[in-house]
C-alpha cells in the first residue's frame, strides 16, 4: 500500500475575478480524481489485511465479527467498499492486534 507523489505546475484561471494573488503566493488545493454516486465507504482506518484478503471488524450483539470486503477506490482518508458490507454495519476504527473474532466490544 503505497503512495505516489509527485510536485507539478499547474496553470488555472480564478472564476472571481475579484480575488488577487501576488508573485509567488501559495495555494492549497483538492483535485477530485474520482467521484461516485451510493458509495459505501468506511474510514481507511478500518480495513486491515487477513489471509490475502481486505478485511474490517464490525460490531454486532456486542461482539467483534470479522468480515472480508472487496475494496473500489480510495483515498488517504476512506475506502469504497464494494461487496462484504452493509450499510448499516457498524466498523471498528484503527482495530487493534487484540481485536479477533468475538471480543466483546461497545460503542462509544
């Protein structure tokens, strides 16, 4: 899982004309390389690795259950899972190694 950066010129035009920018002025943007419609999508957090596979704990009757996904897009914040979860699921952030299969778990 790695990440791939790379430093480019970019040359845009402002639609508010109003706005002023002097020589050399910085600014931070997003660029939306992909945009979905009825995504599901958890925290990248909260999928972990498991026999080859991507895998998320949700919560359910107070235990911890182990659910393997197929994953879509994503960004460095969420991933767009595909198949293996449903959309009232409830996932367990940045789950620990101590997390397994049926650890009683509450919400908080």
């Amino acid at each position: 899982m790695g990440v791939e950066e790379q430093r480019v010129n970019v040359i845009g035009d402002f639609v508010d004309s109003a706005i002023y920018f002097g020589d050399a002025y910085r600014v931070d943007v997003q660029i939306v390389v992909w945009e979905g419609k009825n995504v599901l999508k958890v925290p990248l957090s909260s999928i972990f690795r498991c026999n080859g596979n991507w895998c998320v704990f949700i919560i359910k009757d107070g235990k911890a259950h182990r659910k393997t996904v197929k994953i879509g897009n994503r960004s460095n914040y969420e991933v767009e899972i595909q198949q293996g979860l449903n959309k009232n699921d409830t996932v367990i952030l940045y789950p620990s190694e101590q997390i397994e299969a049926g650890t009683a778990v509450k919400t908080r």
